[in-house]
C-alpha cells in the first residue's frame, strides 16, 4: 500500500469513475484500476462497486477513503509546513474564487500582498460551485475559498469578512431607475435576470425573498454578477445583484443600481480546512483581503463605501 495508492483511490472515489482520473493524471484506466487492486488485496475487501455509469465505494471503501483523504490533508499539510520553515518568505498560496471574485474583493489586496511578499507564488483557481472549492479544501488541493457563506459544512470552517447589500441593477431610462429605493415587494412577479440557479448567492436571494412572501419571475439566466450587470446596462431585462466592491459609480453612464433596503444582505468571505493549518503565507494572505475589505479598499465605487457592511471582528 503506497501513497499513491491512496491518493488515486480517493480520486476515484470523488470522481466516481476510472477512466475520468486515468485522463486527469494522464496514464491508461488499467493503471488505475492496478492501484485500486492492489488495495483490495492488501485489505482483503472489495472497495469499489461497479455502476452501469461509473463505480461506486463500498462500505468497506468510504472507510478507507475517508480515513485516507484525511491522512493526505494531513500529510500535504506538514509539508508545506516544512517548505515554509525552509524557505521562510517562499512558498505558495493556492486560492479558490469565481469569475469575479478577484475583480472585486482582491484587486487591491494582490497588489499589497504581491509588495510584501514577493517571492510566495500565488495560485487562483475557478471553481464552479461551493461544493467543489469545499471538496478541494478538504483533500489539500486548495488553501482557501472564497464563498458565500452558507450552512456549516463537516470539516470546513466558515469567517465572514463582509456583508453585502442588495441592488436592482437597470438601464438609465426604466421607470424604476430615479428612484432611492425600492421595496422588493413591488418586484413581485417582474420578469428579472436570474443568477446562478444551483449558486449560494441565488439560494440566499430566494430565501431573504420567501421570508417577505416574495417570488421573483426569470426569464434570462447567468453565470456570474457581472454577467447580469452587463445585460442589465444593455437593457436586456433588469437584475438583483449584490452591491459588490468597485461597482461603476452609477450616474453618467446607463446603469442604475437601486437600493433594495429589506432584503437581508448577503455574507461572503473564507472557507479553510483549518484556520490553525494555514500556512504562514496563506494565512498572510487571508488576512490582507480581509483587512483591505473591511477597510473599504478594494475597488473606490461609492456602493462599496456606503453599501458594504463590515462584519465584527472574530476573535
């Protein structure tokens, strides 16, 4: 039984077929298929169950399975300790965000954290939903994760940095556009740009929506924010979004954002693994986004200045 055995057991098993990780590591299904057996004999139990698409763990298999991607966190993690105690300022951060995560809440933060520490390589990687960054947490393949927060999930710790409030994003000439605000109540039922359906953010959204015995209609779908905004400029429909940092100051061009004051501001910031894990620079770098967003420096749009609420400090 070799590390490399467990480490290509738990692929399968997250992956849930043979010829998926084979491509990802770029050898032949057979070559997988030799490091699951080999296990099997080694155990003297059947660990995967074949599917019509794909495999399954057997009990026997989530056992291991688990007890492996913990002890390949564990051992990931002492050795990027040790490069860290080596190379001291060296190293590297590996960050999960979304299309515009770095756009808005790091783009000054990387600036800062760039300045300070020059030789730690930072590492940013999209991914597609709040389960994949927790699953790469979780097996030492990511450092951090920015999200939106959500409900507690096992061996994943959660921080708050900000809350972000609601807006009705429009074109100039809508009727809605002069206004100060608007009371989601009167959005009942209007045709609006639908966020991500299956994203954290659309789930809060239509949460904070149904405690006001709201329901929104849609008619045109997106895969990100700024996505929405864009139509919502072009006067393809109208959309709720996020008031996130450095929003164009609204007012010369064609977009209006309008605040939407009784829906409950969305919570974004980290997920880790471990927070006493975090090696130094990852930790460093945490703190910085967090320090730049709680001080409103990231992005110089007035929505960011008055909108965005800092969260408490945590202790």
């Amino acid at each position: 039984m070799t590390l490399d055995d467990l480490r290509v057991f738990v692929a399968v098993c997250r992956a849930g077929s043979l010829s998926s990780v084979a491509r990802d590591l770029g050898c032949t299904q057979s070559a997988v298929s030799q490091h699951v057996k080999r296990l099997e004999r080694e155990t003297g139990v059947a660990l995967l169950e074949r599917q019509p698409r794909g495999v399954v763990p057997t009990q026997a298999g989530r056992v291991l399975e688990a007890a492996a991607a913990e002890g390949i966190s564990g051992l990931d993690l002492a050795i990027r300790q040790l490069r860290d105690l080596v190379d001291g300022e060296s190293g590297y951060v590996r960050v999960a965000t979304g299309a515009t995560t770095v756009r808005h809440f790091m783009s000054e933060a990387v600036v800062a954290f760039r300045q300070r520490h020059p030789k730690v390589n930072l590492e940013f990687r999209t991914v597609s939903s709040g389960r994949g960054s927790f699953d790469a947490l979780a097996d030492g393949t990511l450092d951090l994760a920015w999200i939106t927060l959500g409900p507690p999930v096992r061996g994943i710790e959660q921080r708050a940095v900000v809350e972000l409030p609601w807006v009705l994003a429009v074109r100039a000439e809508d009727p809605l556009a002069r206004r100060a605000a608007v009371d989601v109540g009167e959005l009942s039922g209007v045709r609006l740009i639908r966020l991500p359906p299956n994203s954290a953010s659309a789930a809060h959204l239509d949460a904070g929506c149904a405690e006001l015995g709201v329901r929104f209609a849609y008619d045109t779908s997106v895969a990100d924010w700024d996505t929405a905004l864009l139509l919502a400029e072009l006067g393809v429909g109208r959309a709720v979004v996020p008031a996130v940092p450095g929003l164009p100051v609204p007012g010369d061009g064609d977009l209006r954002l309008v605040p939407l004051p009784g829906l409950p501001p969305l919570p974004v910031g980290w997920a880790v693994r471990r927070w006493e894990a975090l090696s130094p620079p990852a930790r460093a770098f945490a703190d910085t986004v967090t320090e730049s967003c709680r001080r409103g420096v990231t992005g110089v749009g007035r929505v960011h200045r008055r909108g965005v609420r800092p969260l408490p400090e945590e202790g």
